[in-house]
C-alpha cells in the first residue's frame, strides 16, 4: 500500500518539532520535508532526532520554491543539488522539485527597507538554464545520486479565457519526457483537466503523490472540493504505486489557527487515504 505522508508545508507557520508530533498523532507513516525559512528544515541531524523520537521517517525532501532561503543557493540547480544531499543524509529516497519560472524574483532594498522576494515582470521565454538542466542532465544527476527526483506538475491560470502559465515546460508533453515525477492533484484542477486521466497518462513516471483537493481554491482538504481523489487512490493501490502519498494542503484549509481543529483535520485526512488504499 502506498506510505501515507505529512508534508511539513501544510503547517509551515508551525514549527517542525510540532509538526512532527501531530503527524504521529493524526497516525501519518512518514513526513514529506519541505525546505524553507525554518532553519529547522535545513538542519538533518536535528530533522533524524525528531524521526526518531515521532517513529514519523522522512521519504521524500521538497527542494525550496523561493529563490532565498538562508544558507540555501540561490539558483534552482543549485537548491536541487543542496536538497539531495540533504535528502541523502536523512534517507529520503525521493527529492520533489518545481519546474522553472518565467518570470524572475529579486529582493528590493530602498531607504534601508528590504522586500521579501517579489516577482518581477521580467519574462523568461524558456526558463533559462534550469530548464536546459531538466531536459538534459536530470536523468544523469539523478542516477549520481541515488535519489528519484520527481518533477511536480505546476498550476496553470486563466484570464480572460486565456490560460497563462508562469512555469515553463508544464504541459503534458514535456512531462512524460522527465525521469520521475511528482503528481500534484490541485494543480490538475487548475488546468481543468481530468485527473483520472492525467494519471493515467503519467502514471509509469511517477514516484510522488501530491494530494489536495481543488474547488477554485487550490490545496483544500481531500473530499471538500470536485476531485476524483478516492478514486484516484483506488487506482494507485489496484496499480501497486509503493510510494508516498503525502498530503499537502494550506494552513488555512487545517484552521491552523486551533490547534483543536488541526489535530481533527488531520486524522479525518489520514482515515481518507487509509479506507481508499486498502485493498478490499
């Protein structure tokens, strides 16, 4: 049966010591690590002493998504290449990494008052030299490293009826070309897409599940929203998927603000993913 996860990002105004503990709480098999501005997330030795102490493994290490995080580099090859080290010292068999922006962000100093990062309207028409490194020496790190990289489908837009996409390379045709990937459920709503098919055309590459419900909003609690996600897990089991399923959904959708109705959200979320994923 697939490892059912916690992704640290589902509760990143928490800190990660606690995230670990409700995760073993709510009856979670494993923790999906995101790195970002908790220091904590970035520190393995600390990151093994709460596995050890929670029974709660890291399986899958999540690559930052913003440019700057402390101590991290500040090119995306080089937060990939950072987070599978990491991932090799926690034993994470699995590293999840964004596809490239169009778009680029910097951090603004005036009069002594520093932005946090702002994208800004300077477009990338091929996402630069991420991108190249994705098409073309992907397969070979990833191989070095002993670690499955799964490239994670990114959301789409629309405006005025047209779809606009800030990541470059997120269509299906450049997806099936990577090694592994990571299949994020909410951002297949977002391209109005069928899931069921989506996975369906995928499904051999993929090592990391993403699950979230869609209802406009994106990353909602699994059955708040018009996702076929029950039957989506159904299908991972019949299909023998042995890895992590790891739910990853907005603070705001856990009410993060009572911890009461976090520690409830939570294993309402855990009893979803064990009564689809058991075989019957």
């Amino acid at each position: 049966m697939p490892t059912i996860a916690l992704s640290t990002g589902s509760l990143h105004s928490y800190g990660l010591a606690r995230v670990f503990e409700l995760g073993a709480e709510a009856g979670f098999d494993a923790i999906e690590l995101l790195i970002d501005q908790r220091w904590d997330s970035r520190h393995p030795a600390y990151t093994q002493r709460l596995s050890r102490e929670t029974g709660l493994p890291v399986v899958t290490v999540h690559s930052p998504f913003v440019p700057y995080v402390e101590g991290w580099p500040g090119d995306p090859v080089g937060r990939l290449q950072e987070s599978v080290r990491l991932a090799q010292e926690v034993g994470a068999q699995v590293v999840v990494t964004h596809l490239p922006l169009r778009v680029r962000a910097a951090k603004i100093e005036l009069f002594g008052f520093r932005t946090g990062p702002l994208l800004l309207p300077i477009f990338l028409p091929n996402g630069g030299d991420y991108r190249h490194f994705l098409l073309n020496g992907l397969a070979e790190f990833e191989a070095a490293a002993g670690v499955s990289i799964g490239v994670e489908n990114m959301p789409a837009r629309r405006f005025l009826g047209f779809q606009l996409d800030i990541h470059a390379l997120n269509n299906l045709e450049t997806l099936v070309s990577m090694p592994h990937l990571t299949l994020d459920t909410t951002h297949v709503g977002t391209w109005g897409a069928d899931l069921l098919v989506f996975y369906e055309q995928l499904k051999e590459r993929i090592v990391h599940v993403h699950l979230s419900d869609f209802d406009g909003q994106e990353h909602r609690l699994p059955g708040s929203g018009h996702l076929p996600l029950a039957e989506l897990l159904q299908r991972l089991t019949r299909d023998g998927y042995r890895g992590a399923v790891s739910v990853e959904v907005e603070p705001r959708a856990l009410q993060a603000e009572d911890e009461g109705q976090v520690r409830a959200h939570l294993k309402q979320m855990v009893a979803f993913c064990r009564k689809h994923t058991t075989p019957h």
